[in-house]
C-alpha cells in the first residue's frame, strides 16, 4: 500500500465504533482491509494469512457473544443460554482455526489482525441491534461463505477440510437461527424494534464500508446459499431478497445482509 493512498483517506468517524478488544503483544491491529497483508491467491502465505485472519474472527465472535451476556444481564433467560452457547462454539472455532495455522506452519501473531466486526457490534446499544449485526448479518453472510468453501475442499478432495468447514456450518446457521427466532418474538412484542434494527443496520453499514473500502469488497462474492439460510430460520422471501442483493451488488456482503433483515415478520 503507497503513503498517498493512505493520506487521501479520510479519517475514520469514531462516532460509529467501539474500542477494540484487549489483544496480547503478538497482535499487530489495524483498522482498515488495506492495511493487512491481503496475499493473492497464488501467495504462498495466503492460505495461512487467511486462517489466522478466520482465528481472530472468531474470537471477535466470542468476545462479541460474551459482551451480550455481560452488558445485558437483564435479557431472557433462553436468550442468554442461547449466547453461552454460541461462546462456546465460537472459542472452539478459535481452536480449530488456531491447529489448523499451526498445522500449516503459521502461528499465533504471524500476521495483522482486524477487530472491526467487534467494534461494530458492540458500538450497537441494543440487544435487538447487536443481534440484527452479529448474527442475522454477520454470521448470516458467513453461512454463504462457509458453504462455498466445503464445496470447494470437497471439490479438492480433502475430507479433514470438508468436515472442518462442515462442522463450523452447522454453528454458523444455529446462531442465525436462535437470532431470527427471538428478533420475531421481539418484533411481535414491540413494533419499535423494527426501527432499532434498521438504525443499528445503517450505522453498521457506514461503518464497514469505512473498514473495507471498495478494495475490500471488490470481486468478492459468495452464492447465496438457500439451503442453509432457510434452516437458519429466514424466509423464502427473505432468502430471495438477499439472492438477489448478492446479483446487484456482489461485493457488499454487508448489503446483503441488510436486505435479509428488512422482512421479520
């Protein structure tokens, strides 16, 4: 990355971000995708670049979790469980991922991480909106892209990868699913939170597309994966709006997203 693209950057507005999470002296953090090492595809790192960024992702999964059982104590019961739950998954991701680099020859602090998903996340104030970012969102988009790459390592032939990829699906889509489950629930009790969801979903919007830029998103897609999202508790409506977000604007996964969450009912 040159100094003058980073000069002609405007600045980031803290306004729609959290403080990072505590990170070890291993760590090096950046704010923006242009700042990590973001190998092409023939690198010779990038499949350990891409599994340490996937380990860190998943902590933020985990760190994000366990802010949403420490900032509201007060939530349902049911809820809560659900979010312990989803803590534990994600710390055995983190797991997964972190033998998988090691297994690779990587290790832990190899290369720059980024925390934007937590610091989005928990920049949300509401439990609804929390849940609308991380899970209907987030992890609704990781659903897509965790089932195109089982497809890919069943193409290579590698059946530790495809149960790898296979088992971490299969949490993807019961974290959106208890999400979609209780959003519903809240929506029938309070119309209003459909207005929360929508205000938590646009400063996200703003927010990641300050992380990313147009470098980050440019030529990455995902097929929507239809199967997955309506076990995970979305619509047939739903599922086709955001097949066809993914049609007109490919490179936003974060719109796709959105456009999923616009029908609860």
């Amino acid at each position: 990355m040159s100094t003058s693209q980073e000069t002609a950057r405007p600045p980031m507005d803290p306004s729609l971000f959290a403080e990072g999470p505590a990170r070890d002296p291993r760590f090096v953090v950046k704010d923006r995708w242009i700042e990590m090492w973001n190998t092409p595809p023939d690198h010779p790192l990038h499949e350990v670049e891409f599994t340490h960024r996937q380990m860190n992702e998943e902590i933020n999964g985990l760190e994000c979790s366990a802010r949403g059982l420490s900032d509201f104590p007060d939530a349902d019961w049911e809820l809560r469980m659900w979010l312990a739950r989803q803590c534990a998954d994600e710390a055995r991701h983190g797991q997964m991922f972190r033998r998988l680099l090691e297994r690779l020859g990587g290790h832990v602090g190899q290369f720059p991480v980024l925390n934007f998903q937590y610091r989005i996340i928990t920049k949300a104030d509401t439990m609804i909106g929390r849940l609308t970012i991380q899970n209907r969102t987030f992890e609704a988009g990781g659903i897509d892209a965790v089932a195109a790459v089982v497809d890919q390592m069943r193409e290579r032939g590698d059946p530790e990868l495809t149960a790898f990829f296979d088992s971490q699906l299969a949490d993807e889509i019961v974290h959106v699913r208890f999400a979609n489950e209780w959003i519903r629930r809240a929506i029938r009790q309070d119309p209003r939170n459909v207005l929360r969801m929508g205000a938590a979903m646009t400063a996200a919007a703003k927010a990641f597309k300050q992380v990313m830029g147009s470098e980050g998103t440019e030529g990455v897609s995902y097929p929507t994966d239809r199967q997955g999202r309506l076990e995970a508790g979305f619509t047939e409506s739903e599922v086709e709006q955001a097949e066809q977000a993914a049609v007109a604007a490919p490179a936003a996964e974060t719109d796709s997203g959105s456009a999923a969450a616009q029908r609860t009912g």
